[in-house]
C-alpha cells in the first residue's frame, strides 16, 4: 500500500509548501461535541473558529495557506476547508 499525502491531492508548489499549516479541531474533548458542532454551523468552524487568535497569540500570517481538520472518529479527521489567508 502507498502513502498518499495531502500534496498528493493539493499538489501545492516548492513556494507554497512551506508557508501550508494544519488546524486540527476537537471541541470540548469530544468528538460527538465536535461533529455536531459542525454540522450545526459549517460556516462558523471554517471561517471564524479556524482563524480565532487568542491575544498574544498567532497562529496564522498572511499569505500562509491553511488546512483545517476536524475530528470525527478514532484516528478520522474530516477535511472542511483550504484557505489562503490575504488580510
């Protein structure tokens, strides 16, 4: 069996390679919590809860491109959204 990587699917360039972060969600611990919670709000999870920073914190810069994951089951994690972050 091969491994397939997510470059295999984004084929993202030498250039934007290294500027890709990966947000992986679990809320409250719980990933029937999470499920729903996504389910209930899609928009939310890969707008606003995936670029939250808290103060003092940053996770994200301009330009670098982002991966979101949310958890869905025992070793599953769900693909939501890609975004370039531009502001």
């Amino acid at each position: 069996m091969s491994i397939l990587t997510l470059n295999d699917i984004f084929h993202f360039s030498e250039q934007e390679l290294p500027r890709v972060k990966l947000r992986f969600h679990v809320w409250e611990g719980s990933v029937d919590y999470t499920k729903s919670y996504y389910l209930a709000d899609k928009e939310q999870v890969n707008n606003w809860n995936i670029f939250y920073n808290p103060e003092g914190k940053n996770y994200f810069r301009i330009g670098e491109i982002v991966v979101n994951f949310i958890k869905v089951g025992y070793n599953k994690w769900l693909l939501t959204t890609v975004k370039e972050l531009t502001e």
